[in-house]
C-alpha cells in the first residue's frame, strides 16, 4: 500500500503531492500543487493574523545548526484605504 505525502523538490523547486512507494524513495503518482499550496498557506496565515486583530502572524523554527527560519504574512491595506 501506497501511501499520500507533500514534498518539495530542491531540483524543480516544485512542492508535489501524491501517492510514493513503501520504502518512501519513489514517487507513484505526483502533481504538481505548488501554487496551491502556498495560496493555502498564505490564506491560513492571514486567517490567524486577521483571528489575533494583528496584521502580520507567523511561525518560527529553529534548525538543527541554529538557524531560524520564519514564515510571516504581513496584511497591507489598499491605497487610499484605511483601517
């Protein structure tokens, strides 16, 4: 049995989703989603923001060499607009 999983490809700098093989190494069936899911992404983050009356919201890691890495979606309102 197969099983369904998200990656990303360092080569075609692509974000894949489908079914791979059992030992992981071998895609099965892909498509490419990553447009989709970076829109699903940007849309959750700014549902956060938007839920916390703020206008940036993010997450934060921290990597194994230390390194921190954020992924933060900033709401700026339209021209002329204001808040």
């Amino acid at each position: 049995m197969s099983n369904y999983h998200i990656r990303y490809s360092h080569i075609t700098n692509t974000i894949y989703a489908g079914t791979i093989s059992k030992k992981g190494n071998l895609w099965l069936t892909k498509s490419d989603v990553t447009e989709e899911a970076l829109a699903s992404v940007r849309d959750l983050l700014e549902r956060m923001a938007i839920r916390n009356e703020r206008d940036t919201f993010g997450y934060e890691w921290t990597k194994k060499n230390g390194t921190v890495i954020q992924l933060t979606v900033k709401i700026l309102q339209a021209k002329g607009e204001s808040k």
